[in-house]
C-alpha cells in the first residue's frame, strides 16, 4: 500500500470522531479508495499545469501554521 493512501480504519477512525456515520469496514474501503483516486486525479492535473509554468500553490507556504490558525476559535 502506497504509505499515502487512507486506510479504511483510518476512515473508520475518522467517521467515528467527526460523528460521520459509515456502514461497515467495506463502505469504509470504498470511501479510501475514491479519496486515493481523488487525490491522484489532483496530483496529475497540477502536474499538467505546472508544466505549462503555471504555479497553483505556493510550495514553500507553511501549511502546518494555516492549519494551527484555522483551529483557532474565532473571536
């Protein structure tokens, strides 16, 4: 398994703590295989445009401090 991919426990893991309702381990299975699909249709498309010289995000950005920000309550 690609070390990338989403595991269906994983996706179980995280049905159960957003309150996501999933069926069984196999809808769970299902579930990971569309994301790896999804992510790898998004992989390939900004590959396509960054060979043209287009850049869509910022590589260098510093994600992990968007998300601690996002996690901040808002005011």
């Amino acid at each position: 398994m690609n070390p990338e991919t989403l595991s269906a426990q994983a996706v179980l893991e995280l049905a159960r703590v957003t309150g996501v309702a999933v069926d069984d381990e196999a809808m769970a299975a299902r579930i990971a295989a569309g994301a790896a699909n999804a992510v790898a249709a998004v992989r390939d498309a900004l590959v396509d445009v960054q060979a043209i010289g287009v850049e869509l995000f910022d590589a260098h950005a510093d994600h992990l401090a968007t998300l601690e920000r996002l996690a901040e309550p808002e005011a």
